[in-house]
C-alpha cells in the first residue's frame, strides 16, 4: 500500500486520513473523485467473487477526463515515471486524445480529453 500511495500521490493525489488505513488509503483525484485502494486481504474480507489477476484480466478500464491534450500528456508521463507502465495505444483523432497506463497492480487507467464540440458524423 506504501508504493501505491507513493504512486497515485506522484500523479498530484492526496491521501485523505480521515478515512484511511493501512490497509485501505482513501486517495483524493479531484473535488469529485476518491478511490479507495485496497490490499487483496481486505478486498478478499469485502467480496465472495474470486479476485482477478489484475496483470492477466481485466474487468474494468478506469477513464479519466482531461483538461487538454497537454495535461494528458503530463500525467502518463507521470505515472510511467512513478513506475507505472504505458499500455494500449495513443488514441488521436481529431476531437479526443487518449493515453493509457497500468499503476504497480496492473490495473489499467485511460486519461482523455475531448472536444468540447462532439464530432459531427
């Protein structure tokens, strides 16, 4: 839990104290995102399902919006310097730019941004 917190904090996440634990961080992406990283223990005490291997599936892929193309830029280039891994491929078009990497579990992130004016089609 250490590296993770260490992880998502190089990225510009706090950690929030009030409801965190070494076990389970409560970590802060925005005014309106918090995810709450959990050790396999503890998710195991939460869920009668059979945990995936993050680094062999995947259940889910997280999205996160952008501000600008830059700002896509700037936190892949964090998390892969923060020991994450890029992965997928860069999604350009003209109005959505997308990177993607895994965090030290393997669980996949995709930074976005749109357009503000959808694509016609």
């Amino acid at each position: 839990m250490a590296a993770a917190k260490r992880f998502f904090t190089a990225l510009g996440s706090t950690v929030d104290p009030r409801f965190s634990d070494d076990a389970s961080p409560s970590v802060v992406i925005s005014d309106t995102i918090v995810v709450i990283l959990q050790s396999k223990r503890r998710f195991a005490e939460q869920t009668v399902e059979e945990i995936a291997d993050s680094t062999e599936t995947r259940k889910t892929l997280i999205c996160l919006n952008a501000e600008s193309r830059a700002q896509v830029d700037e936190l892949a280039g964090k998390a892969i310097a923060a020991g994450g891994t890029a992965t997928g491929r860069v999604h350009d078009h003209e109005h959505m730019y997308g990177r993607a990497f895994d965090d030290l579990d393997g669980h996949t992130w995709e930074i976005v941004w749109r357009h503000p004016s959808p694509a016609q089609g």
